[in-house]
C-alpha cells in the first residue's frame, strides 16, 4: 500500500500527478493562477505542485493547452517561460 502522502496520484515522468487527471500535462493553481507543465521536472515546479495537489486547489484545461489557460486567466510559471526562452 502507497505511504499516504501518495495516495491518489500516479507518477509519470517523475512528477507526481493527480490519478484521475494523470494524463493532463497542465495544472492550474485556483489560489494564484499559475499553471505549471507537468512535463517540466525542476526541484521548484515540483514543490509547488504538490503544494497545489495536498491544498486540493487545482484545475486541468480542456483542450489541454496553454493557450487555453491563459485563456482562462492563468499565466505561465516562470519554469515555463524559461524553457520557451531557452528554445528560442
């Protein structure tokens, strides 16, 4: 049996996500409107979303886009704006 502290997630990638939404790769925090890449594994993004996921306040997008949460009015963690520069 998982330790409790794991209970209801699934890892994928090595980042911890909620089990019933394993396979988005977006998850917005409703406290600050932040969303965070699921797919970025960096000590900082995975910190904050288990801060998201232990205070349950956190939000998936349909489709599972960025543009579509910025839509919604979260704007992008800053791990999320440091790879898009890094590509550039």
């Amino acid at each position: 049996m998982d330790p409790p502290s794991n209970r209801g997630l699934a890892t994928l990638s090595g980042m911890a996500r909620p089990a019933r939404f394993e396979a988005y790769r977006y998850l917005g925090d409703k406290r600050n409107q932040v969303v965070y890449d699921l797919d970025v594994d960096p000590a900082a993004v995975t910190a904050a979303v288990k801060d998201v996921l232990d205070a349950e306040a956190f939000t998936t997008f349909s489709p599972d886009t960025l543009a579509e949460a910025r839509n919604r009015g979260y704007r992008a963690h800053r791990s999320l704006r440091i790879r898009r520069s890094d590509e550039d």
